[in-house]
C-alpha cells in the first residue's frame, strides 16, 4: 500500500478519492492538499435561491495537475473561489492542507491566500501602475517580508518565468504572455501550497496559450500541486487529471489520457 | 513596512495627478497658511511686547513709582479714572527719601517728559520730538546705548549743564548730513550742546523711539515739561534680581504713604508700576488674536477635510478592482484600511507641508511691508503637521473602511 503510493506521486485513484471524501468531520492526512466533502454555494437573489455548487466532492493530493472543466455556467468559478480561500461554503466541509477552511474568520481566510494560494487570473489582474517586480513583490508585502529580501525573492520567481529582462515594466508595455507570466510568478512567489488558475489562457491567442500551458506543465513537473479551471477541452487534456462539472455537481472525474480519447474530435479541431 | 510603502503609494498618486492632487491639498493649505501666518503674527507681537516695548518703556527687574500709571492698555472706567486725576503729584523733593530707603546695589534714576517743538540752525522749523529731563542711571536701567560721543558726567546731572542725547532721528532732522556732536540744538530758546547720540531703538507699529532728546534734569529744560517745574513723573528702581523686587516695592511704598500722610486702610494715591502690569493687558488681547487664529484656519480644514474625503471616495470606488487584488494575494482588513488611511494622511500632510511653507512666507511678507513683526514659531509648525496628518486620518476613515469591507470576489469582477 505505501508502495504503491510512493509510485503515484502526484495521482490519486477513484477509491483512495471516495474514502477520503465520505468522512465527514475526519481531517484528512497531509498528503491531501484539497479535500471537500459535499460543499453547496447558495446565491439567494432577493428570495430566488441561485444553487451554484449543489454538494461537491473533490480531493486532489499534494503534486496532482488537476483541469475543471465544464459548461459556462457551471459553477467553476464559484468552485474556485472556494477553493481559493476567497469565499466560503454555504454547508460542507472544505480542508485544506488539514485545515477546516469553511470555519474561518476573514482575517484567517486572508492570510491562507497569502501563504497557501497562488492566483492566476483570466485577466491577469496586474496592478497597472506597478512595474513587474513591484507587483510580484506584492504578496510578499503582506507575508510581512523586508524590502531587500523581497526585492531578491520576487527577481528569483520572475526569473522563473524567463522574465528578469522585463523587471521593471509596467503591465502596458508588456504583452498578454508575458503579463500571464508576471502573474505566474507572482502566483508562485510565496510558494503556496496550491496554483489557482481560472481561464488562465482565457485572453491569449492559442500560440501564447501553447507558452503558457508549457509554463504550467513545468510547474507541475516540479512538484507544483496546479489546479486550472477551463472551458476549453483543448486547454483541459494539458492537465494530467480532469473534473467536469455539471451544473453545479462533478459528472466525471478522470485521468488525462481517457479525457483525451473521449474528446478526441474536440480537441483535434482546436488544434 | 506596509506604511512606507502606502506612503510611496501616495507620493505617486500625487506625482501621477497634479492637478487633481492640487485641488484636493488647497482646504488643507490655506488652513495651515493661514494658522502659521496668524500664529508668526501673535507670536512676533508678543516677543516684541514682552521683550522690546514694555523692555524699552519699564526696565527689566524694574518698577517705576508715579502718580498714576502711564501705560493703559487696560480697561480702566471712568471713576478710576477721575481717582487718579485728583492723586497729587510726585515732586523732585520727594526722590532723595525714597532713593536713601531703596536696598543695596538698587538702580534709580528719575523721568519727566513731554511733546516739544526743538529746532537748530541747520535745519528749517522746529521739529516736535519726545523731551525728557533724567537724572540717575537712565541710560543703564533701559538698556540705551550711545553710538557717538559719551553719556553725561555725574558733574553735568548735578549741575544742570546745558547738554543733550539725542536719538538718530534728531540728528536726521536737525543736523541732516552733519556729525551732530558738539553742535547746538535749541528747546524753550534756550541752546543746548550735543554730547551724545543713541543707537537706534527701532520702531514699533509705525512709532519711532529714535525721536527722543535727553537732558539732565537740573538743566532749565525740566521747566518746559510740567506746570509746576518741581513735579518729575517718575522715579526708576532697578533691583539687581527679581526677588528683591517686591521688598524694594514695599519700601518705596511705605515712604510716599508717610510722605502723603496715608493714613492705614486707605488706599495708596500713587502706583508702582512693572513690566507685567503692562503685559496683563497684552495677555488679554494675545488671547483673542489667537482665537482668531484658530478659527480662520479650522475653516479651511473642515473645507479641506471634505474635499479629501471625497477624493479618497473616488478612489476607493476607481480602485475597487486593485483593493480586489491585494485582498486575493493576502491583504487583511487592517491592511487595506491602514494603507487608505496612510495615503489621506500624506494627501493632507503634504498640503500642510506646502500650507506651512506658505504660511512662513506670508508671514515674512506681512513683516516687511507692515510695522507688524512675526516670528515663526516652532510649535505652530508641529501643530500644521500634525493637524494635516490629523485632517487626513479623520477624512479617511470612511473611505478606507468602506475599501476595507469590500468582497474581493466583487471588486475583482469591477471592470
Ligand atoms: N454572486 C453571485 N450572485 C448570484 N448568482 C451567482 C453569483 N455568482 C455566480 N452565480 C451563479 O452561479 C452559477 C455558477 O456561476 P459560475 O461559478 O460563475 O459559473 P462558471 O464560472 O462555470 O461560468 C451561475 O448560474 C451564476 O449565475
Ligand atoms: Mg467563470
């Protein structure tokens, strides 16, 4: 059993996932970096109850390179916030790296996301105003790091990226690429537990795409746990591990390669 | 650190928007303008009443014995008025009692004054200017100095010679372009010889003190200053330290009782007269200046208080979408409302920088074409600071709470 493990770094199978989420209340063990056990996102909309997420199972262990994919309107978006720490279930449990996040105070959930979570956004979300360097420092700011140890830390996560010539620009005089770089390695910069991408090739032509989802399949190699969220099956088959979604419930939970074989045509037309 | 960089934050905010930034600085500017100016203005009057006027009029460590007092900046009613005029006077006979019961080491001199008309040859018409007929040690105890030529001899105060001190106007006007030593002047048609000529005094709210003739009491001058030529207005004690001063007051008090046959319970009919009598009333008005001050500026703060909280509005809702951003990467509740707070206040601390600034200039300004002198004083300056940095913390409490109280999921779907 525990050789087995050893061998699947980064992969988790059907049954290891269903233990882990069909025990409520029972924190999971530290290889599990996500664990959520039938979490519900109610909208209430002056009296009409929107159901966003209706009860969502999902466990991703430390290294997996996990796609959510799904329909517009499905309820990925509200899953990541979720995930990400920026919201909060209207009812389940969600444990990240053994911590019942869903209890959590505003000040604690700010300080997860500092520490645990590493965003990459659809547009980027620079700040316009800062220069490269000064927005991968950002986070840093708030861990409560000193200027001259920032400056160093965030020069190392832009190098990561290949982007130590573009230091000192503004977002503006970047190119989309290379502003979904910054934001990678401003993602990374705190070396959080989980990359949190959502659409993160959602603005870039499919070149700059192929650029990113390279950067992305890296990461993972590394030992980064990633997490990307998508509509796109093409983006998605990047992904050793893909969730759909449904309306709000998970429809399939697969490896990369059955996801591949069932969406051959979709993907073959995209590329 | 999250305050140096919310102050750089700012800094560029204001570099960014100039016009935007001086608009939204000028309340918080002109207030503190407006508080430096009028405090460097009240300030400077009353070093200079404190210092110079009542240090010039009434010695320091000094009391001057006359029948009523002469400086009424006070506000004395009439019955008191009618009291003092009907007091008797001091007479010349009167000075060596009450100088043989004053303590060791006592200054005394004696003064009587008047307006005169006093001419030369040199010049046109006679020229009005302040006569006074001194004996003792006038010159020490205020503090006057002669720039040319000498002070008079024991010989000449006892003797009543014909010589005088003149101050640097009377030599402009009566000897104009000429060395003014040894020269004559003439007072009551009688000639006088120049022995000395005074420093300049300066002058105070357009009065000059350089308008002033000296001349030994016992000279034929004193004739010309009182009705009755024996009646001098004052004598000047001066006691070498500040705690011989009520004693010596006591003194001098108990000889002009008997000297006035004062029986005991009535009152004194003569005064005894200090700098700080004189400054009372200062005090009075120096209290009121301030108020003013107070209130001409607090307007401009309030005014100013408004705009900014206004401007930190705009902010907080243009910013909304990069108040999303920091609270994803991290940033607690406390950390975005510090860094709005932080930024009005360097808003507003910088407005009160350039106020303050401003405000020494005017203050300058105000000095150097009015009589009225100003001096900057250190603590209005502290107070400009911390009233602007206070200005721009009170203004932006609302604005910063309401950005820290922004769902991040919200404000980073804000186009
Ligand atoms: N803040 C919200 N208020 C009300 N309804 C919402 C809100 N956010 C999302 N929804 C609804 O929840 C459902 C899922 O939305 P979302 O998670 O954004 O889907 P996706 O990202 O897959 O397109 C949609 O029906 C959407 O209208
Ligand atoms: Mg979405």
């Amino acid at each position: 059993m525990s050789q087995s493990t050893e061998a699947e770094v980064g992969t988790s199978t059907t049954a290891e996932r269903q233990a882990v989420t069909s025990q409520p209340g029972v924190t999971p063990s530290r290889d599990w970096v996500i664990v959520t056990r039938g979490i519900k996102r109610e909208y209430d909309m002056g009296g009409e109850i929107v159901r966003a997420l209706r009860g969502v199972d999902i466990a991703i262990r430390r290294n997996e390179y996990v796609a959510i994919m799904g329909p517009s309107g499905s309820g990925k978006s509200t899953l990541m916030n979720l995930v990400g720490c920026l919201d909060t279930p209207t009812a389940g449990e969600y444990w990240l790296n053994g911590n019942l996040v869903s209890s959590m105070k505003d000040d604690e959930l700010a300080r997860i996301r500092n520490k645990e979570i590493g965003f990459v956004f659809q547009t980027f979300n620079l700040l316009p105003r800062a220069t490269a360097l000064h927005n991968v420092e950002l986070p840093l700011v708030y861990a409560g790091m000193s200027a001259k140890q920032r400056r160093e830390t965030a020069a190392y996560a832009l190098e990561r990226v290949q982007l130590t010539s573009r230091m000192h620009h503004k977002p503006n005089e970047l190119s989309g690429g290379q502003r979904q770089r910054v934001a990678i390695a401003r993602a990374l910069v705190n070396s959080p537990s989980i990359l949190l991408a959502d659409e993160p090739t959602g603005n870039l032509d499919s070149a700059t795409s192929q650029e990113i989802m390279k950067v992305f399949e890296e990461l993972a190699e590394q030992g980064q746990t990633v997490i990307m969220v998508t509509h796109e099956a093409d983006i998605a088959a990047h992904a050793r591990r893909v969730v759909a979604l449904h309306d709000g419930q998970v429809s399939s939970d697969t490896r990369r390669e059955r996801f591949v074989r069932e969406n051959e045509q979709v993907i073959a037309a995209k590329q | 650190m999250l305050f140096f960089e919310s102050i750089r934050l700012a800094l560029n905010t204001i570099r960014a928007q100039k016009l935007k930034s001086f608009f939204t600085l000028l309340g918080v500017c002109i207030g503190v303008m407006f508080l430096i100016a009028v405090v460097s203005i009240v300030e400077g009057m009353g070093r200079y009443m404190e210092q110079d006027l009542i240090g010039k009029l009434i010695g320091v460590n000094s009391f001057e014995l006359r029948h009523r007092p002469n400086i009424n900046m006070g506000d004395v009613d009439p019955s008191v008025w009618e009291s003092y005029r009907r007091r008797p006077r001091l007479y010349h006979d009167d000075v060596t009692p009450v100088v043989e019961a004053l303590p060791e080491g006592t200054r005394w001199a004696i003064v009587s004054d008047n307006n005169l008309p006093v001419s030369s040859r040199y010049s046109g018409g006679p020229r009005n200017a302040q006569i006074s007929a001194i004996e003792g040690e006038f010159f020490a105890i205020r503090k006057f100095v002669v720039a040319e030529g000498r002070e008079f001899t024991p010989q000449e105060l006892a003797m009543g010679t014909p010589v005088v001190i003149v101050g640097p106007d009377i030599v402009k006007r009566l000897f104009p372009g000429l060395n003014a030593i040894g020269r004559e002047l003439r007072m009551g048609g009688l000639p006088y010889t120049v022995v000395g000529v005074l420093e300049t005094q300066g002058s105070a709210f357009g009065l000059s003190f350089d308008n002033q003739v000296f001349a030994p009491w016992q000279s034929p001058v004193h004739r010309l200053l009182n009705r009755v030529p024996s009646i001098i207005d004052a004598v000047i004690v001066q006691v070498p330290t500040a705690s011989q001063m009520t004693e010596a007051q006591e003194r001098v008090r108990q000889v002009m009782r008997t000297r006035h046959k004062l029986r005991p319970g009535q009152p004194d009919n003569f005064s005894l007269q200090t700098s700080e009598s004189a400054l009372a009333f200062w005090n009075k008005l120096k209290r009121y200046l301030v108020l003013a001050g107070i209130a001409l500026p607090a307007i401009g703060l309030v005014v100013g208080a408004i705009v900014i909280m206004n401007i930190m509005l705009v902010a907080v809702a243009e910013r909304t979408r990069e108040i999303g951003i920091r609270k994803a990467l991290g940033a607690r509740r406390v950390d975005i409302l510090s860094q709005f707070l932080i930024e009005a206040a360097t808003l507003s601390t910088v407005g009160a920088a350039v106020g303050i600034a401003l405000g020494v200039g005017l203050a300058k300004v105000i000095a150097a074409i009015s009589p009225l002198p100003a001096t900057v004083a250190p603590w209005s300056i502290v107070v400009g600071v911390a009233l602007g940095a206070g200005v721009g913390i009170i203004s932006g409490v609302y604005p910063a709470s309401r950005a820290s109280m922004l769902d991040p999921i919200a404000a980073l779907r804000q186009e």
